[in-house]
C-alpha cells in the first residue's frame, strides 16, 4: 500500500474501532437488563455475568460489521470530502478505482473475520450461553438457595432453608410433588448439597419424611440420613437436547439426523442457516463497495448538503432491511436458501455500474 492508501485504512479502521465499541455497548447495557433480575434473584457472582455477556456477543458480531463497514466509510470519505482531500487526490490523477482500494482491502479482512465467526465462533457462543443459562437454572447449590424463601425448584420441588453457612444448611424443609398421588413432605435439622455432572443431590441428617398413606392416614418416618435426588442427569439431558441452527456446526447443518422428526421439519431453516453462513462476510465486502460508490458519485458541496447525507443512511438502512427480509425468505420457502447471496450480488452490480458511471462521467 503506498501513504494515501495506508491514511485511508488507518481512519477506516479508527473509526470502526470506535463505532463497535459504541455499538457493543449498546447491547451489553440492553443485553444486562434481561440478565440482572436472574443473577440477582439467583444471588450470583460478577464472574457469571460477565461469562453470559461474552459469549452473548459473539451472535451480533458478524452482522454489526456490515453495519460498522458501512458507517465508517460514510464517515472517513465525507469527511475527506468535506476537507477537499478527494478533489486533492483526483487532481493527483487518483481515480475513483484507486480510491476503492483500501476500502476493499479493509471490506475483505473484516469479511474474514465475520466469516470465522459465522461458521466457528458464534455457534459455539450460542452454545455455551445456552448451557450457561440451563447450568444457572439447575445448578441448585447452596449458594443459590437463598435463606428465608420457600426456592422452587422446577416443577417437583420447594425448598425452604433458615439458614446458609459454610458448614452446611439447617432447618430444612422440602417439599416433594414427583409423585402426585402421593407428596410428601421432608424435614431435616441439618444437610449438604451434594454436585456432580450427572446429578444434584441433598443429603440430610436427623429428620422425618410426613406423607399420606392410601388409606389418606398421615405417615410419618424418621430418619438419620436421607440421600434425596433433585436434579438427575441435569448434563446429559442439555448435551442430548434438539439443537437450533444457530448452535450448530457447518457438519451439523450439511448432515441432519435423518431419524429425528425435529431435524426433518427444519431441513429449510438449516440450509438456510448454512448459506446465511457465508453471505454475511460477503454482505461485508459488497456493502462496502455499495456504500463507497455512492459517496464517490456525489456532488462536491462547499457547504455540507444534509439531502446527501439521508441518502447515504437510506441506503444503508435499505441495505440491512433487505438482508433481514431475505434471511426470512429463506427460512420460511423452500428452496429459496440462496436468496441469502441476493444482496450481495445486486450490490457488486450496482456499484460496478456506479464506478464505471463516474469514469465515464469524469472523462
């Protein structure tokens, strides 16, 4: 790259630098207040917040780069123009050609990047933060068995405990519905929680089980030691549930489970998901050129011109619009997967036609 190439990716990559900072912001402040009222109610470490907000971004990142691509090529070549660099330049016989070439190169290494997190990173994101929420959800330690509160523990269990310390629970009381034809009720002075990666367990000492009888009598046993089971193969369970399209890999997608129904009723979505894969990192590069050539082919204005402005933003709104809208159109028709490519493609065109239009016009 010669200097006026190497100025024009530095202030490309300044401000995109700057606007995903912004952005990502944004959605860690939104994406916190979906996950505060859990962490509080669960009485969780920072450390866990923080884990759930790592892996939840990941998943906006491929498409926050068409975005990013878009605004700081609007922001670093408006700029030049409105500083006169552009007229400089072209009266230096730099072409409009010449000038698409560090947005090209910058368009191509964030695709790159979007295409590594299309198809390894953001599955993988997903899964981990669904198995981080499921982990919270039904990872019952005492830590999370806040004192003084009857705790429901999914559909079977209500768990009530006076006090928490370091040496264990005292004063239990569980209530237990497995059975719905016969609850029963336990009390213990005094227990642990038992974690494993199969199950969790209680074990409670110096206690009675109170239930009733089928005669509708109150029974009442006492014991020393009760080993009770609240959640069994918790991991196994997660790790053997259907997964989405977004949690799977590129094999996953290619090769569904042909004796899964859940799998044969989304053969569309993921084929859909698959090309999806490799359209947002190409939506990067012909967004860029797009977005570029619409710039190039504006007037010089010595004042700046606000209807040039909301013309640049329409189309980049436009732009994510029709990449929403042809994302669902893939997903809900059959065999319209690679619509996904339709963006991309129309994009190439009509910057080419814009490019070639200025070089004609400048002649």
């Amino acid at each position: 790259m010669n200097l006026v190439d190497r100025y024009i990716f530095k202030q490309l990559f300044n401000n995109s630098i700057l606007i995903l900072i912004f952005i990502v912001s944004i959605f860690t402040l939104a994406k916190s207040v979906q996950l505060i009222e859990l962490l509080i109610s669960r009485n969780l470490p920072a450390s866990v917040f923080f884990n759930l907000i790592i892996n939840s971004v990941p998943q906006i990142i491929p498409t926050l780069f068409t975005i990013i691509v878009s605004l700081s090529i609007f922001f670093v070549y408006s700029r030049m123009q409105t500083d006169k660099e552009l007229i400089i330049l072209r009266a230096s016989s730099y072409s409009n050609f010449d000038l698409t070439k560090p947005t090209l190169l910058f368009g191509l290494i964030l695709g790159l990047i979007s295409f590594f997190f299309t198809t390894y990173q953001t599955p993988k994101s997903n899964t981990n933060f669904k198995l981080l929420l499921y982990t919270i959800k039904n990872d019952y330690s005492s830590s999370l068995l806040q004192e003084g509160v009857f705790n429901t523990i999914g559909k079977d269990f209500t768990i009530f405990i006076k006090e928490s310390s370091g040496e264990g629970l005292k004063n239990i009381f569980i209530h237990d519905t497995r059975d719905p034809n016969q609850p029963s009720t336990l009390i213990a002075k005094k227990g642990r929680i038992i974690n494993t990666d199969t199950a969790t367990k209680i074990f409670l000492e110096q206690g009675s089980q109170q239930f009733q009888s089928k005669e509708k009598k109150l029974s009442v046993l006492y014991f020393d030691e009760y080993l009770l089971n609240i959640n069994q193969n918790k991991r196994f369970d997660f790790l053997n549930r259907w997964k989405s399209p977004a949690e799977r890999t590129m094999k996953e997608l290619m090769n569904p489970n042909p004796d899964s129904g859940d799998d044969l009723n989304n053969l569309q979505a993921f084929k859909a998901e698959f090309t999806q894969r490799f359209a947002i990192p190409l939506n990067v590069v012909s967004y860029a050129l797009l977005i570029l050539s619409i710039i190039l082919n504006l007037k010089y204005d010595r004042i700046e011109n606000l209807f040039n402005t909301l013309k640049v933003f329409s189309a980049i709104i436009f732009l994510q619009i029709f990449s929403i809208a042809s994302s669902n159109i893939s997903i809900k028709f059959d065999g319209m997967h690679f619509i996904n490519f339709i963006p991309s493609f129309l994009c190439l065109v009509f910057s080419a036609f814009l490019l070639i239009k200025s070089k004609k016009l400048k002649k």
